[in-house]
C-alpha cells in the first residue's frame, strides 16, 4: 500500500506573488483620469470657440467665416499632433484638418520657439484642461488654412510665428495662469565671422619657398643690364641758322 504524502504548505512562486493581492512587490499604478467624451455637443464647443476667436483677430466677412466654418474636421481622441491638409486625403475631397484630442482630462501644451513670437512654453510644456488645449490646437490649424488661402482671398506667406502668436493670444484671454508660465524666447546675436591666422607652412612648401626666393634672387643678378632709354626722337624739323649775307 502506497503511503500518502502530505501536502507541502503553499509557497508563492514569482508569478503567483505577482498575482497575489497581498504582495508587497505589486505596485499600484496611477492612471490619470480620463476626460470626458468627445460628444457632438462638445466638438460644436471647440469648433466654435475656435472660429469665433480667428473670425474676430482677422475681422473677416461673413461669406469668409462660413468657408472656414466649412472646412471639415476629422477629430481623433489620441494623443499626437494635429494637421491641417490642403490636399484631398483619408477619404476627404479637398481641404481638412486632423485634430487629437487628449484622451486624459488634462494636456500638456507645447509651442514652437521663434524669436519672432517672443514667448514659448517651458521645454516641459504646460498643462491645461484637455478640452481648452484642442480649442488653442484648432486655432493653429485654422491660422493655416487662412494662410492657404481657404476663405477666398489671397495666400499668405507660411509661417509658424503667426500660428504661434494667435495660440499664445488665446491662451492669454482663457488662461491668464498658463500665460504667465511661458518663458521669454530672446534673439540671438549675430555672430562674428572670425578670421583665422593661415595655418604654417609645411617643411615641403618652406624649402619650395626659400630655393625660388634662391632662384629669384639668382636670376635678377645674371641678367644683363638693360640699354638705356632714350626717349622718342621729335618730328619737328630743326631751326637753321641764316645764312650771312654781304662780304
């Protein structure tokens, strides 16, 4: 008859005490919390807050704010950069803007850095309220879009400092406190062209040097001294004396 053995006490393995609730190496991760949903309700209160604030920095026209409000929009919930598209692309026939928006409440903010702007966000970036941060996002790539050319009227050159001011701007009328928190972005000085001393000559090129100084000087002592220069004899014909007349 085989003899029964007794069962071993239960030892955790790694996986078990990683599965374990009472284990002390399980660290708890913190999630950030989500923002809301990205209902119809609010994309209407992004889109329009965005609009409103371009049609009255640019005093346009109510034809030419009905064909930026046209522009259609592809709203992602992601992190990421937004566009702005003049060619047809993803399903659309023309001109459209690729807008993320944070998945978490709260975003960071990140500006480009031209002098020109004169202020930008801290290498860290700055965080603001999701929702506000897709509203400065979406005046940027209407800003492009002015510069395309989409309301109708001429082109405008392209530039990152005019996208740039007009998300500062907005950023300073809704969110005084992250305004304050941009650094001063200074210009740089011209820089000086220094002139460099010519480097030495090798041992080559001074011995090259002193044999034709050598030559040189060799050859101004054998050549045979030149006649002397007489100047061009003058066309005018001489003066005689008279003749003397009488005995």
């Amino acid at each position: 008859m085989l003899a029964l053995r007794a069962p071993r006490p239960y030892a955790a393995t790694g996986m078990d005490a990683a599965r374990s609730p009472n284990s002390s190496s399980r660290a708890a991760v913190k999630r950030a919390p989500a923002g809301p949903r990205l209902t119809e309700r609010l994309r209407g209160e992004i889109h329009a807050a965005a609009l409103e604030f371009v049609v009255e920095r640019y005093e346009l026209t109510v034809a030419q704010r009905e064909q930026l409000a046209s522009i259609p929009i592809r709203w992602r919930r992601s992190r990421g950069g937004s566009a702005y598209y003049q060619r047809a692309a993803r399903g659309f026939d023309g001109p459209h803007i690729l807008l993320r928006v944070s998945p978490a409440a709260v975003g960071t903010w990140h500006t480009y850095r031209r002098a020109r702007a004169r202020f930008s966000t801290p290498p860290g970036g700055i965080e603001l309220d999701a929702m506000l941060l897709a509203k400065a996002v979406l005046v940027h790539e209407f800003t492009h879009a002015l510069q395309h050319g989409a309301c109708g009227h001429a082109r405008r050159s392209f530039s990152e400092v005019e996208t740039t001011e007009n998300e500062i701007e907005f950023i300073r009328r809704h969110a005084p406190e992250a305004f304050a928190q941009l650094t001063p972005v200074l210009r740089r000085a011209p820089r000086r062209k220094v002139r460099r001393a010519p480097a030495p000559p090798s041992g080559l090129a001074a011995l090259r040097a002193i044999v034709l100084r050598a030559a040189g000087t060799l050859a101004g002592l054998i050549q045979p001294a030149k006649p002397a220069a007489h100047g061009p004899r003058s066309s005018r014909p001489r003066a005689r004396s008279p003749r003397p007349t009488g005995n």
